[in-house]
C-alpha cells in the first residue's frame, strides 16, 4: 500500500495555485509535489486526492491557502514500458486578510484555471523510477481570476493573479527511489506562459494589461523513511522567476513595474500514516533563503490519498465459482 499512494501522489503535484505579493510567480504551487514519489509509476486505477496548504507570510498583508482536488486515471496503457497517467484537477486560491478595520484586506477565493495533463512514468528495476509529466492549466477559459478589496470596498491593483491572464503550459521530470521504506525523490518543475496575454470580457484589470508572465522552475525535494504505517522524514522545495527583468504590464500606466527574481526555498519536517483504505501526509516548511523581492513564510499542509478502484482488487473479490458434480 505505501508504494502505491506515494505514487498515486504523484499527479498531485501538477494543479496548484500561488497567490504572491510579487508578480509572476509560479502557477504550480511550490511543495505542492514533496513527501511523494512522484517518479514512481502508479498501479492501474482510479485515485483521488487532495491537497491542502496554508502559508501565513511575513510580508503582505494576507495569509493565502490553496485546495488542489486531483482525479487520476492510471490507464492499463505502457507504450516503451512506461504507465500512462492521466489527470484532471480545478484548483482552489484563498485569501485571509490579517488586519481588521477599515483598510485591512478582504478575505476571498478564486476558483482558478483547471488542469489537464499526464504522466509518463518508468519503473527502472531495483527501486528506482523516473517520470516525465506535460499538460495545461487552463486559465483563459476561467473568468474567475480574481481581485483584492479592503473591507470599506477600495479596489486594490494590480491583480493578485496575474498568472491567470495567461494558460499555463507545464513540464516536469522525477526521479524516485523507494526501497527499504525509503521516498528519495527530485522534481523538477518548469511553467511557461502563453504571454503577454489579456484579461478577457469587461473585468476590474482590463486596462491594465496584457500582462507579461515570468517562465519559473520549481525543485520539489524529499527523503522520507516509512516505519510500520508511520513515515517521517525531511522536505524542501523552492521557486525562481527564469525572467526577472520583465516588466509586468504592457501599454499601461504602469509599465515601469519590475518582476524580479522572486525566489525562495523552504525546508522542514514531514510525518504520514497509512490507514487501509487511505493514506495521510502533513508537513511544513519554513522559508530559510530569499531574493529581496520574495518573501518569508511558514507553510502547513495536509494531503489525503484515497484509491476509488482498481482492476485488481476487483478481480480479488470475485466469489469463486460454484462447481457441482452430477
């Protein structure tokens, strides 16, 4: 069971959302993928997970939270050997203003561009597993992309996602090696925009785009061991914008405004259970390194792993036929 929900896992990785106070961030969220052996292929079936994060930050006036809900079909498909994975998953940015009064900030939700991929994935032999994961968040047909208020109803600029004025396309390769009880596990994570891309419709930001949106990589780290249905082990995971010298807004008021590197790395602690029929993870992190124009955080998360069905089990529970002797 522990192998099978750290690689069911793995398609969680593909379908988060970061609110920032800097612009361009990555649309994947950061972490999103650690404590799971995302290189490993997954066993035939259907999975569902989800993950959640909450990060109360330093800097900025809102804690911000982001609910990942992932549907996975692991298809009977192994074209050269590797299992075909595919995926579906509509996101979900909060925002908790930390201020009270008049001038603090508005809590809200965004229900973001959903994500459509797949994983290709490749069991190597003696443990070890690399994959490879391509898709699309599909923010261009979301209109819900999102703005900021103060309680008394001030408009707040610019956007608090500028990422959804652009699809996401994503890339990403793992490798994993999960023997002994052992999850070592890379990732990384490349997102890339279709930009400078334009809010569509009659919306609060429409005259101040089209938006430019910094490429990012993301590095997801894990090195976890399992103990009985316990496991604990350590993660780290961080972000950079790849074009930092990019101004953010084309043909505005507001054309001086600077991307900026916009990178940090976390690192922190991890602890899981597996109960049967599901599998629990949590774990959080603390920023331990930044560029200037990020920020600190300390970010709490909590993950379930549920498998809906799968042909084996299935075919386990078949009764067993009757044969009567005339």
């Amino acid at each position: 069971m522990m192998k099978n929900w750290l690689a069911a896992g793995a398609v969680a990785l593909s379908v988060g959302m970061t609110a920032t106070a800097a612009f361009a961030q990555t649309t994947t969220v950061p972490g999103e993928q650690v404590g799971l052996a995302i290189g490993a292929p997954l066993p035939e079936g259907v999975y569902a997970i989800n993950t959640f994060t909450y990060g109360g930050r330093d800097q900025g006036g809102a804690d911000v939270a982001v609910n990942v809900p992932v549907l996975v079909w692991s298809t009977p498909f192994v074209p050269f050997g590797g299992r075909v994975e595919l995926l579906v998953a509509p996101p979900t940015v909060f925002a908790f203003g930390q201020r009270g009064g008049p001038n603090g900030l508005k809590d809200l939700s965004i229900n973001v561009g959903t994500f459509v991929g797949g994983i290709w994935a490749f069991d190597l032999g003696n443990n070890f597993s690399v994959s490879l994961l391509g898709g699309v968040y599909l923010n261009e047909l979301n209109g819900d992309r999102g703005y900021t208020t103060t309680n008394n109803g001030t408009l707040i600029t610019p956007a608090l996602l500028p990422q959804l004025s652009s699809n996401t396309y994503r890339a990403g390769i793992a490798a994993s090696y999960t023997g002994d009880g052992y999850n070592i596990t890379a990732n990384l994570t490349g997102n890339f925009y279709d930009a400078p891309a334009t809010f569509g419709g009659n919306n609060a930001f429409g005259s101040r785009g089209p938006f430019n949106i910094s490429d990012a990589l993301n590095l997801d780290l894990t090195a976890t061991k399992k103990f009985g249905k316990f496991e604990i082990g350590a993660i780290g995971y961080g972000t950079v914008n790849l074009q930092p010298n990019q101004t953010v807004f084309v043909n505005s008021n507001l054309s001086d405004a600077r991307i900026g590197r916009g990178g940090r790395f976390l690192l922190g602690g991890l602890v899981g259970y597996d109960f049967g029929p599901f599998t629990a993870q949590a774990y959080v992190a603390r920023t331990v390194a930044r560029t200037s124009d990020s920020f600190d955080s300390t970010e709490g998360w909590f993950r379930l792993v549920v498998p809906l069905y799968s042909p084996g089990a299935v075919a386990a529970a078949a009764p067993a036929p009757i044969i009567r002797k005339y």
